[in-house]
C-alpha cells in the first residue's frame, strides 16, 4: 500500500468522472481503511505484550521490591507510551478526509508521515534504549532468581527478538519515508 496507489486511484477517478456525477471516493476510502486496519494489528501486537508483561509483574510479585519494580516499570511504561502513540497516530489519520480534492488529501498524509517521521527519528530510540535499561535490571534479578538454563534462554530470546523487531521498525519507518518522498515529489 503506497501513496502511489492512492494516487492512481484518484487519477482513476478524476479520469472517469463524468460531468455532474457523484465521483467515487470508494478505492481511496479502502486503502486508507488498510493503512487503518494495519494500525489496529500493531495495537493488538502491543496489547498483548502489555497484558503478558502486566501478568508476570504480578506474578513474581515486583511491586515487592524495588529492583523488580523498577524493571518491569520501566517496560511496561515503554509499551503503553507506545500503544498510546500508536493511537493518537491513527486518530490522526481518521481525521484525514478523503473527500477531500486530491491536493488537499496530499497535504494532509505529508503532514501525517512527517509525523511519523519525527516519532520514528526522535521518540522511538529513546523508548528502545529505556526498554532495553529495564530488562538489563530484570535480568540481573533472572540470574540471581532462575536456573542458568532457563535464564540464558530468556537472554537469548530477548536478543533475537529485539534484533527481529529492530528490522521490522527499520522496514516500515523505510516504508514510510519512501511514501513520504513520492508525496513531497509528486
């Protein structure tokens, strides 16, 4: 799903448009509705790892003790400032109105991938490094607390994990600065 998409879409219907008829604002409406719908996974994804992280808080009793608490505070407040972000990013693109003329649609998604250029540049190294700082404490208290076995396959999970969603969060801000480019070009 590209702007280029959207945009042939609209040429499409600029092109078949006969005189006074209604155009179709259905095709664009259906690509925002994906771009949306995409967003609604991310939600879910991060969701669930808040609920799964919230779960296992209280279940070593963290709230207990200060180191444990830190951690998983620090964690869990990663991922909900990013679930909010997340939401606040696609009320921001449900605001964008497709009935709109073509130019006016355009300048309205440069302003919403400028956005999310800046969450992307600005916001989202700093939520990483202090996840990252919150599971270096919890670890200290898996070494002390798990078996050696147990506690090297949570490390390596969490590198391999981290190393996956580094690549995904690389490919969708790459995605979306190229979709940011092909507007300010075209």
């Amino acid at each position: 799903m590209e702007f280029k998409d959207i945009q042939n879409t609209w040429q499409q219907q600029s092109k078949s448009e006969a005189p006074k008829t209604v155009p179709d604002f259905e095709p664009a409406k259906q690509k925002l509705k994906y771009l949306r719908k995409k967003q609604q996974i991310t939600h879910l994804v991060l969701g669930s790892t808040v609920a799964i992280l919230i779960v296992f808080f209280f279940y070593i009793s963290a709230y207990k003790y200060n180191g444990p608490l830190l951690g998983m505070s620090l964690l869990i407040g990663v991922i909900l400032t990013r679930v909010y972000i997340e939401i606040r990013s696609q009320q921001q693109l449900r605001k964008i109105n497709v009935l709109l003329s073509f130019n006016e649609f355009k300048e309205q998604l440069i302003v919403y991938y400028q956005k999310r250029k800046t969450l992307a540049f600005k916001i989202v190294p700093v939520l990483l490094i202090i996840y990252n700082i919150g599971f270096v404490i919890m670890s200290y208290y898996f070494y002390q607390y798990l078996s050696r076995g147990f506690f090297y396959y949570i490390v390596v999970s969490y590198v391999v994990s981290f190393v996956i969603l580094f690549f995904f969060i690389r490919k969708q801000v790459l995605k979306e600065l190229e979709i940011l480019e092909n507007l300010q070009e075209s």
